[in-house]
C-alpha cells in the first residue's frame, strides 16, 4: 500500500467519523469500486491526464451524483484532480482497515485446497475470535496449491496448517 492511498484514505475516514456516516461512507466505496471492478476502462479514463479535469469530472458526477454520498463523490473527484484515481483500490482497502480497527473487528484470510462450508467458516470465525478477543472479518480463498488443510493469515501473522507446509517441514527434517 502507498503513502498516498494510506493518507487519502484516512483523511477520508476521519470525516466519516466526525459526520458519524463511516458505513454509509463505505457503502459508496463499496458501489464505486464494484463500478470499477467491473468496467475498468472507466477507471482508466479517469485515470488519463490527456482527458481534461473537467470531462473526468463530468464522467464522476454523471455516474455517482445521487447514488453516493456527496463527501464520497467529492473524494472521487479530489483523487482525480490530482492524477491519483488508480490509487482507490488501495483507498477502500485502508479504509476497510481502518472501519476494522474502529469497531473492533480483525480480518483473516483463510486459504484452503477446496471451499469450505458454513460450518467450516463458523468454527474458524469462533476459534479465531476466541483467540484475538476481537469480531473476525473472515475472507476465504480457494487454493488448490496448498493441497489440503487450510493457512489463515492474521494480523500479519501466518498460521500454516496446510499439508503443502507439513510436506515442506517434513523435507527439511529429512534432509537435516
């Protein structure tokens, strides 16, 4: 993540606090970036400085006027005006972050060899909440390269109990 997306996305933030509007400010986030997401020819115009300011802005307001929250919109057009519009992806993932970290709430990515079931995704989300004393967030991820078992990334932390890790610590205490 950059500097400058850290900085935007937290300026951001803090006047979503202080209008007491950090979800709805995030439900737009969330609409512009599926938008994005998408089209993504649209955030390459958006994104071309041979397109003036004022057709980019046009283009925001013709898209999101009325469907977003005007402070999102404004945000919108900041980033534009200053040639940062391909930096909003990594806005919305601060300030997802920074939604977390105000309420209390961790996200954990767990990777596994298949999808995994409801219940499956329950007994993590309440193990890992028991060991971080926190509301889990969780993202699973389906990668057949780990071959079975399921790694969890959290906070930083990784919690390897794939059979691909297992193999690999098997192999060096062969090896040794």
């Amino acid at each position: 993540m950059t500097a400058t997306g850290n900085n935007y996305a937290e300026a951001l933030f803090i006047l979503a606090r202080e209008e007491n509007s950090v979800e709805v400010f995030f439900e737009g986030l969330k609409t512009v970036e599926d938008v994005f997401k998408e089209n993504a020819e649209y955030l390459q115009f958006l994104s071309t400085p041979s397109i003036s300011k004022s057709e980019r802005t046009q283009a925001l307001f013709a898209a999101f006027e009325g469907k977003i929250n005007q402070h999102v919109l404004s945000f919108l057009q900041l980033l534009c005006e200053h040639g940062k519009a391909d930096s909003f992806f990594e806005c919305v993932c601060e300030f997802e972050r920074l939604r977390a970290l105000a309420n209390a709430t961790v996200e954990a990515t767990v990777k596994s060899a298949v999808e995994l079931d409801d219940q499956q995704k329950e007994g993590i989300v309440k193990a890992l909440e028991k060991r971080t004393g926190k509301n889990v967030l969780l993202k699973c991820v389906v990668e057949p390269t780990i071959l079975g078992g399921i790694a969890i990334e959290l906070d930083g932390e990784l919690l390897d109990g794939s059979v691909k890790n297992n193999l690999k610590h098997a192999r060096e205490v062969i090896s040794e």
